[in-house]
C-alpha cells in the first residue's frame, strides 16, 4: 500500500501560513505539544487549536496559531 504522507497545515484566522508534509507523525505532534508555540517565516506564533482532519488519502494536522504576544 503506497498511502500518501501526513500533511500538517497551519492557519492564522483562515489563511494558512504552511502547509507540508510530515514524516515521523508521533514526534512532530509530540514537540508541537511540549513547546506550544511556533515560528513561521521568522514570526512567532502561539498554537491555538490542533485539529485531525481525515482525507481520503491522507490525515491532515490542521493547527490554529494566533501572533505571539510578548508581555514587558
């Protein structure tokens, strides 16, 4: 069975930032959890909300992130 890769998209509101692929399934989710943050395009965002979305050829990790704040 020749099943495709796993697909990680992340949006801000309804635009997604990145969308790819994902190869080792368990450690990406895993590191996503522990530091609940990420940085897309030399910006930081906060992970709001992570979703599993079954496709029929694939299972996609759709990720809300909000702009991280920063408080001084």
């Amino acid at each position: 069975m020749n099943r495709a890769p796993n697909r990680v998209e992340y949006y801000l509101k309804e635009k997604c930032l990145l969308s790819d692929n994902v190869k080792h399934w368990e450690h990406y989710i895993a590191a996503l959890r522990a530091s609940n943050t990420v940085t897309i395009n030399k910006k930081e965002y906060m992970v709001e909300k992570i979703n599993l979305v079954h496709d029929p050829s694939t299972v996609v990790l759709k990720i809300s992130v909000e702009p991280l704040k920063i408080y001084v």
